[in-house]
C-alpha cells in the first residue's frame, strides 16, 4: 500500500471516528438534559399535587375542629334524649357545612359502643363492623387532631362505593369523615399531567390505590412500588422492553403517596429527529474531511514520489542525479539533504579511491611496529635465571609472578574463563604485592571445588582486590588481611573479597556505590565500575557487584554472577569472539 492510500485511509478512519463520537456524544448530551429537564418537571409537578392534596387535608382539619368546636354539636351529645327540634337544627347546621365539600360522603358521629348520634346520609345503625373496629383502633391510637385510615367500605351505606376516612374525636365520641377518593383526588390530579400518557395515582398507607388520572394502570405498579421501598424520590425502570421514569412524593399529613409515572420516549418525542439532523450534519462534514484529505494526501505525496524514484536511479549507479523542490518545509528539507548526500557521497567515492593504496602502505606499517608478547616472556625468562643463579628467590618469585600477569592479560581472546585461572592469576597479583607489603598483608583464600569449575568474565578480581589494598589495608598502620572466598548457592556464584581496613563512613559509602552504579567513564573507581558493568551487560541487571562496609572494620565486596555451563560458556565466547574480530 503507498503512503497516499496510508494517509488517506488513517485520515478517513479517524474523521470517522472523530465524527461518530462527536454525534454520539451531541445527541446523548442533549437527550439527557431534555430528559433531567423532563425529570424535574415531573418531581414539580407531584410536588404540586402534594402541596394540593395538603390543602384539601387542611380543608377537611377545618371541617373537624369546626364540628368539634360548635356549641350546637356539643349541647346536642351530652343529652341522650332530642327533641324534633334540636336534630333539625343539628342536621341544617351540618348540612351547610359539608356542602362546602364535593368529596365528603358521609359524617358520622358515634359512641364507642356503635351508637350513632348522627349520620349525614341517615343512617341510623352500623352496616359494617369490621370498619368500626378500623375505626375504633384509630380512634384509640389518635395522635393529634386526627388521623387517616385506609381504603374501605363506608361504615353506614350499603353497596357505596369504598372511602377513605378521616378519624377524630370529641371527649369519647368517635368522629368520622368518609369521603369518595376519586372525587377527592381527582380535584388534584387532573389539574397536574404534563405529559400525553402520564399516570399519576394517589396511594393509601396500605398501598391501595385510592385514584388515579387514567383508568389503566399497567401491572408496573408492583415494580414501582418496590423500586421506592428503599426510600428514593425518582427511581427508572424497565417493563415490557420499554423504559420509565417514575416520582413519588409522601404525605405526611395523610401518610399518602403520590406517583407519577411515564414512558421515557414521552419526555422527548423529538429524539428521532434531532438523530437524524446530528447524523445528517456528520455525513456532510465526513464527506468534506475526505475531500480535503484527498487534496492534501496528493499535495504531501507528490515529492516524495520524486524522491523515490531519484533514489532508484541512484541504486542504479547514477550518481549525478538531483531532485527539484522549490517547498520549503520539511519535504523540501529532505529533498535538499538528499542532493547533497549525493554531492557528498560522489565527492567521497572519488576520495577513497584515490586513497585506498595509501591506507593498505599504512597498516603494513603499523603491523611491522606492534611488539611481540613473546619476546617480553622471553626477557622476563632470561631475567628470571639470572636471579635464580645469584640465589634471589624473593625477586625471582616476583619476576615469575609478572610474567604470570603478563601472560594471562595478553593470551588468548577469551571473554570467560575458568574461575580457576582467574584465582591463579589474582594469586600472582597478590605475591607482588606482599613483596611490596612484606609483613603487613596477610592472604586467605577458600574456594569450593564446584566454584572453581564455574566460568566468569576475564579480570573481574584485580581491581577489587587492588581496591582492598589501596584503601584498606595501606591505611592502616598494623597488619590487615584480605580474605577471598567463593561458594555456589542456588545457582548462583558468590565470590566474596573481605578486609580488615579502615571501612567507609555510611555518606561515603552511599557515594561509593552510587560512582560503582553511574554510567560515567571518568571519575574514581573506574576499574570497579568497569567490573560491575562489564557483568550486567554480559549476564543482565540481576547480578553484578555488591559493597557493604563499616567504619574501623572493613569492607566487602560481593561479586554475584550466574553459574554457566561448560559447554554453554566455550559457546558464547566464541560468538562473542567472532564479534570482536
């Protein structure tokens, strides 16, 4: 595929994308204020209908305290016997009272025992006495003025429809306001739908619907119910693959709830068409990007086709070949560094040719200048007898201990070797240095037998022991000992140089670790940091030196390195002999 379709297609796929999401998101953000606007409506308008439904409970207080306080209801009680006049005049009084109420189906007052002083529709018995035990229990366990009892039938009509009562007394005379819920409620609802097919319906303290906007109230009634049971104003819901929205708010005069409940697609029935608008606009402002990235993914692709195919005639073998770009952008850049790459690189063939005899005179040169290692053995040999024959066997043994040093840093390209002729050759070391010391360095070397047979990279022990002795035991005005140790522990090599020197202050040695673990290739401690890095490059950051020292006491430097394979070990030594080469 060539850069221009790349460019095209990567454009395409991410107007795409960018476009759908900034639809999506457009439509969504917009559905939802709608809707928590729609939602609000809704919690106002219940909130409406509850401050109405207060309002028609205050009516019917009113009513009560009114019948309690008034001398005719009083004097009319405390007899037991009435004459024709004193009903009358009972019975016009409460007339003109409850017409005031359209709701109001009956006012009864009676005594404890089911007497009936009065009944604003006649009666003159009790028809139901399972009611008059609700009523009796409310009006025992009255708090306040009054109470509300549930849907039920009327206490005095037969075949009426069901009521809900208001209950209050008046000394031990039980009072009684039945009245019809749907007149009462409907007062309020019908006067508050917002929406087409809002359901709005007012429910008794013992969930029993006492009316409601519309006849049909779906079977989501019981979801609604237990979806508010937690105590919450607004609760969503799905029923029937459709999903709703629903209010409640509680009376706490009555105990009474009101709930509104209507179809989500009712709070925005324009959705659909403001989808199609935000779909419509996207389309028209993808079909424009595309447009734009065509023109541009040519404007951008067109140097560079010259620029390939100028590079193909310099794979070619053409060398004179140069591009024309007046762009002065980073196209144009690259043009002009590719003219003068092949400038330079026509400049440079010319250069090297003429030199190549030169440079092949010059390396005979310097490999008839390099010396021979072997006559520096040949030497140290020679001296070596000379001392033996004069009977100086101290300086021999240091003559044979360099030549040992000499020999092993000079022979063989080996990147590990065994950690037994890494130890032969620390030994060496270690005899030059107690001739130089004499009596104030002491050597303790223990080495298991498995460590010995373990491979290690070449020259890892002469700057740490050398270490030991510059900063540990020189400054020390007695003997010191140095104490070189290896053992094999689960896999791993652990070979341990320890001192009795004078150790290192906590700050100094937080500096000392910090300079063995820096990159820099200047500084102190250059040889020990090469070890370090030397082992994480060849083995990985898992291993390499660790230093622990304490002031007066010494220092030791542990040296952590994976146990190699014979056979493994000989294998990437040679690679990596084959990658010096």
């Amino acid at each position: 595929m060539t850069l221009r379709k790349k460019l095209m297609l990567s454009f395409l796929i991410l107007v795409l994308l960018m476009g759908s999401m900034i639809g999506y998101f457009s439509y969504q953000n917009a559905k939802n204020l709608v809707l928590e606007n729609k939602e609000q409506e809704m919690a106002d308008t219940i909130n409406r209908i509850d401050i109405s439904i207060n309002s028609q409970v205050q009516q019917i207080n009113r009513l009560a305290e009114n019948v309690k306080s008034s001398q005719i209801v009083r004097a009319y009680l405390k007899k037991e016997i009435h004459t024709q006049e004193e009903t009358e005049e009972l019975n016009d009084w409460m007339e003109g009272l409850l017409n005031l109420i359209s709701s109001c189906t009956d006012l009864i007052l009676m005594n404890e025992d089911g007497t009936v002083y009065y009944s604003y529709s006649g009666c003159q018995a009790v028809n139901d006495k399972r009611r008059m035990e609700v009523y009796e229990n409310a009006a025992s366990n009255l708090v306040g003025d009054g109470t509300w009892t549930e849907k039920g039938s009327s206490l005095c009509q037969k075949n009426a429809e069901e009521v809900v009562t208001f209950i209050s007394s008046i000394n031990k005379v039980i009072l009684a306001i039945e009245l019809n819920p749907e007149t009462f409620g409907l007062l309020m609802l019908n006067n508050y739908s917002t929406f087409q097919n809002q359901y709005t319906y007012l429910v008794d303290c013992a969930g029993n619907v006492l009316c409601s906007n519309k006849t049909n109230i779906y079977d989501w009634g019981d979801v609604v119910t237990k979806g508010m049971e937690k105590g919450v104003r607004r609760y969503e819901f799905n029923w029937d693959n459709k999903d709703y929205f629903a209010c409640r708010q509680y009376n706490g005069l009555t105990g009474w709830e009101t709930y509104s409940v209507v179809s989500t697609d009712d709070f925005f029935p324009q959705a659909k068409r403001l989808r199609e608008a935000i779909m419509g606009l996207v389309l028209l402002a993808m079909l424009a990007a595309g447009v734009g990235i065509f023109i541009l993914s040519y404007t951008f692709t067109r140097p560079i086709g010259r620029l390939k195919n100028a590079m193909k005639q310099v794979e070619a073998g053409d060398f004179e070949i140069q591009v024309e770009s007046k762009a002065h952008d980073e196209i144009g850049m690259l043009i002009q560094s590719f003219n003068y790459m092949i400038s330079r690189l026509r400049q440079l063939i010319m250069e090297v040719y003429q030199q190549k005899l030169a440079q092949k005179n010059a390396e005979l040169t310097a490999l008839q200048a390099q010396i021979n290692p072997h006559f520096l053995y040949n030497t140290l040999d020679s001296i070596n007898w000379m001392l033996i024959e004069k009977g100086e066997w101290e300086i021999s043994d240091v003559v044979v201990s360099l030549g040992d040093i000499l020999k092993y840093s000079l022979h063989g390209e080996e990147m590990l070797v065994l950690f037994e002729e890494e130890l032969k050759y620390i030994e060496s070391y270690l005899c030059i240095q107690k001739n130089r010391l004499e009596d104030r360095l002491t050597v303790q070397i223990e080495i298991d037998e498995e460590a010995k047979l373990c491979f290690v990279p070449k020259l890892i022990l002469q700057p740490i022991v050398e270490n030991a002795i510059l900063h540990g035991i020189e400054k020390k005005k007695e003997m010191g000992r140095i104490q070189i140790q290896a053992i094999v522990r689960e896999g791993t090599l652990e070979i341990r140089v320890t001192d009795d020197g004078i150790g290192m202050q906590p700050d100094r040695l937080m500096r000392f670790r910090e300079s063995i673990m820096s990159d820099e290739i200047s500084g102190k401690h250059i040889g020990m940091r090469n070890v370090h890095r030397r082992i994480q490059l060849h083995f990985g950051e898992a291993y390499g030196l660790k230093i622990d020292s304490e002031w007066q006491k010494g220092t030791t430097v542990t040296i952590l390195l994976p146990v190699e394979e014979v056979d493994q070990a000989k294998e990437v030594t040679e690679d990596e002999n084959r990658n010096c080469r």
